[in-house]
C-alpha cells in the first residue's frame, strides 16, 4: 500500500493519540481498554469522516471542482466534517440532510452538527425519512452543473473506495503505534455505519498481515446487510489499493445487537456508555455511533467474551457534537445538583 500515490490534502491532526483507559478497565473488570482518539483529528471537532475526506476533497481540487455536495442525517458528523473542510479549501459545500429520526426536538434539529453545518457557512435542505438520498444527491447536483458549477459529490458518510484509503491508511498507523510501543492489539472494536471506516480498516489490516481481528458494531442495517456493504467496499478498496484478493468474507464481522429501536435513536445502554465514559475518563462519546459501540464493547466484556489478559483498541471515531443535540435524551434537566452529590452511572436494568 503506498497511499501517495493518491491526491491527498493533509489536514487532519496524525497520528491521533493511542491511550490507555485504566478507569474504565477496571470498572469492568475485563481486559485491558485502549482508545484511539480519532474524535481528535483536528478539524472542526474531529471525526473519523477527516481521514476519508483527505482523499476525497483532494480528488475534488483535482477535478476542479468549485461545490461539493454530499447528505447524511439530520445530526451528520459526516456533512459537519465536509462543510469544513469546504470552508477551509475555498469551495462551496451543499448538504442535503435526511429526517431519518422523525424527531421534533429543536436541539435535534437545529443544534449540534446542524448548527455548525451553516457556521461553517454550508447551505443545507431537508429530506423526509425514507428518501433515497443518494439517488436525490445526484438530482440536486445536476441542478447545479445546469446553473454552470463544476460539482463533486460525496456519497454518504463519505464511503466509497476513496474515502476508505483513509482508514487502510489508519490502519497502518495504529499498528506502527503499538509496534513503538510495545503493544500487542488483541483486538479492535468500532461502531460501523455507512461501512467506509471498517472497510478501510479491514483492507489496511489485511495488507500488512497484521493478524488482529476487527469487530463493527453496527448502528442501523441488520448484520447480513452490514457484512455484505462492508465486504463490498472493501473489496473494492482492495482493488484501488492495487491489492487485490486479501480480504476474506471472513475477515468482515459486525455485531448488530445494540441497534436498539433504529438510527439516531439511542438505547439505554447506550447512554450509560456515554456516562461511563464521561465520567471515568472524560471522554465525550456520542449517542448515535460511538456510544453505541461502546454499549457493544462494555456488553461483551460483562458477558466475558474478552479475556481479562487481551488489549482491546476502542477506536473513536468522534461525534460527540450531536450530544448538543440530544440533551433530552439524558434527562439531567436544569435543576441544580447538591455541592459534592455522588452522581451514579445510569444504571440499565
Ligand atoms: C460516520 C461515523 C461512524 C461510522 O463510520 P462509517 O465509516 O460510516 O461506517 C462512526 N462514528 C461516528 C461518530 C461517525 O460520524
């Protein structure tokens, strides 16, 4: 894998830190918790959606594109990322946005990534539930190209086999990390959505023989579905890489069990995860991807499906903006707390 070979903007932060979350092991009482803090690259908040975007903002400047266009969700980590990374290179970013939720939560609406979808000076249009956006995508963008602007379009959340060279690339960089280091990664668990993050990984992995496995824990599609896009991507990934044949079916597993009621609608675990974290480590997960990831991971260490001897690498792949757009869903209200009160974690039945 030799990832010059590709237009590339470097703007994200890298290699984002790899850190030890001692707390949280040992109010599991299981293996040993890595993070790798990819809500950290940088830009805008950070977000895994950065990594797959220097490649794929990099193929725009080189089709002397002057728009970019991509959708997502109403609370889309994915079109906040984009919409920067626009800002920052001059060209002009129009984001459609799907009421996947049906929520009419203000905050979900307006707040969080929404809100900083039009700081960052994006235009924005809404789309029922339902849509199929990236058939819409290519409407809005003919529109464009009719009005004389050279348009780029980015699927959602950036998956496609350009956007994943950025975590085939991420995959060798957490490997030399825990060579330095010293650290042997027993395995790496992750929330897995539009599937360009897993497949990239999964390929990079792959590529170098790095002999660790890889669990997705899926936000949406039930697991034959998400397998299946996974695999295809990467695939497909492997192919551009011009290392073809080295993914197996096999090698792509995703755990779709802490998808609770849908997309964007968090589960009780879920927002214990997020305390959990918040409160053992200071780290802000999110409600819709990485809290759900971290649901999967804290479950599967209480059932004893990971060793106590093993190093888990959580990767976080950011978000925690939509938190502002989830409030009410924490039901802390604006009461005020006693001086020194003792706030349990959340506890799920
Ligand atoms: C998009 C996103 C994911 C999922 O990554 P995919 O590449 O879409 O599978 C996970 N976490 C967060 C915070 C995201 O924004």
């Amino acid at each position: 894998m030799h990832f010059s070979r590709f237009p590339r903007v470097y703007l994200a932060h890298l290699p984002t830190a790899l850190e030890p979350m001692d707390q949280l092991s040992r109010a599991l009482g299981g293996p040993r918790i890595w993070i790798k803090r990819d809500d950290c690259t940088g830009l805008s908040t950070g977000g895994n959606k950065t990594r797959k975007l220097e490649f794929l903002m990099a193929e725009a400047v080189a089709q002397g594109a002057d728009l970019v266009v991509t959708q997502g969700a109403t609370q889309s980590n994915h079109a906040r990322q984009t919409a920067a990374f626009a800002a920052r290179m001059g060209i002009d970013c129009h984001i459609l946005l799907e009421d996947r939720t049906g929520s009419k939560d203000a905050n979900y609406n307006s707040n969080g990534n929404v809100f900083l979808d039009h700081l960052h000076g994006a235009s924005v249009e809404r789309h029922p539930g339902g849509s199929d956006m990236d058939a819409e995508l290519e409407v809005v963008a003919e529109t464009f190209r009719a009005r004389g602007r050279k348009v780029y379009t980015i699927p959602g959340g950036g998956s496609n086999p350009t956007g994943a060279l950025g975590y085939a690339n991420a995959a060798m960089e957490l490997v030399q990390q825990a060579n330095t280091m010293d650290l042997k990664i027993d395995r790496i668990v992750h929330a897995t959505g539009s599937a360009g993050t897993q497949a990239g990984l999964i390929v990079g992995l792959k590529a170098i023989n790095a002999a660790i496995p890889l669990l997705g824990i899926g936000v949406r599609a039930p697991r034959p579905k998400q397998e299946e896009n996974v695999y295809n991507l990467a695939l497909a990934t492997a192919e551009k890489l011009g290392c073809p044949g080295v993914v197996g079916r096999e090698d792509v597993v995703a755990n779709t069990d802490y998808v609770g009621e849908g997309y964007g609608i968090p589960t009780p675990e879920c927002l214990q995860a997020i305390e959990m974290f918040a409160r053992l480590e200071g780290i802000l997960l999110d409600p819709v991807y990485s809290g759900k990831g971290a649901a999967g991971l804290i479950d599967l260490i209480r059932k004893g499906e990971m060793s106590g001897d093993e190093n888990i690498v959580f990767l976080h792949t950011g978000g925690a903006v939509a938190l502002f757009g989830y409030t009410d869903a924490f039901g802390y209200g604006d009461h005020a707390d006693a001086l020194g009160c003792d706030k349990p974690i959340m506890q799920t039945a």
